[in-house]
C-alpha cells in the first residue's frame, strides 16, 4: 500500500520534472522573465514536497487536519507553478511588476491569473501553518500520549 510520504515525494519529483520541461520551453513565452519564475517554480515546488514527504511521518495531527495539510500543500504547489505558468503565456504583469515589466495582458487575464495566485498563497499558508503546529514538540507528546491511550483501550 502506498503512504502518504511517498506519494508527496512522487509529486515532488513529477513537480520537478514539470519544472526542467517548463524551463526548456522557456524561450517561447510571451513573458520570458515569467517564464524563468514558472520553471523555477516548478523545482522549488517540488524540492519543497520531497521535503514534505520526508518528514510527513513526524507531522502530528488529528487525521482530518493532516489530509488537510496534505491536500493544500498538493494543491498550492502544483498551483503555484501553473499560474505561473499561465502569466508567462498570458503576458500577466499586475501581480509581479518587476517580471512583468513591459507587458500588460487584459483585465480579464488578470484577474484570473490574481484569483490563481490567491488561491495558492491561501493554500500554502493553511500547509504550512498546520505542519508547523504538527511539528511542535507539544503536537508529539500529545499524539503518543493519544497512541497510548488508544493502544491500552485496544488492550482493556
């Protein structure tokens, strides 16, 4: 059966083959420096879930919290780097002045290119405010102290 950390670690590593790809096709965005942040994006993206995945065992949370953790980290990861992706193609500007220097895209793209961004960010900080609180000594010594409680009522 495969567990949660190795899947984080194949996401990890297909992100990380996303990016190498995105920076081969780099040349032919419409925004070129957008471009280099889209195949960057993708790399540390998916550094940042092989990390994830290595450590995904020592991440104590109630199981609700944790697929939580786990699904907003997938999801504004892999986010992230398509709307990226997206403002290389478009032209975007509106969010990254400096890489979009020179370029301007309709309203329209965006905004939708904005609401991409925000729901990454979002995503990214609800992960990563639930592994920290995860990762907390105290969040260990609850949970074995949980694990205990189970294992004696499993015994009793």
């Amino acid at each position: 059966m495969e567990t949660a950390h190795r899947r984080l670690m194949w996401h990890g590593m297909f992100l990380l083959l996303i990016g190498m790809l995105t920076g081969l096709v780099e040349p032919s965005f419409t925004n070129v420096r957008m471009g280099l942040a889209a195949h960057l994006e993708g790399l540390m993206n998916g550094i940042l879930l092989i990390a994830l995945g290595a450590a995904w065992t020592e991440v104590r949370l109630a199981p609700r919290r944790k697929t939580i953790a786990y699904r907003t980290a997938l999801y504004g990861t892999y986010v992230n780097w398509l709307f990226t992706t997206v403002a290389a193609v478009l032209g975007t500007g509106a969010l990254s002045p400096v890489l979009g220097a020179g370029h301007g895209a309709p309203a329209w793209q965006e905004r939708l290119v904005m609401a991409g961004f925000l729901s990454a960010i979002a995503s990214i900080f609800t992960a990563t405010i639930l592994i920290l609180l995860g990762l907390r000594s105290r969040a260990s010594e609850r949970y074995s102290v949980d694990q205990q409680t189970v294992r004696a009522g499993i015994r009793g």
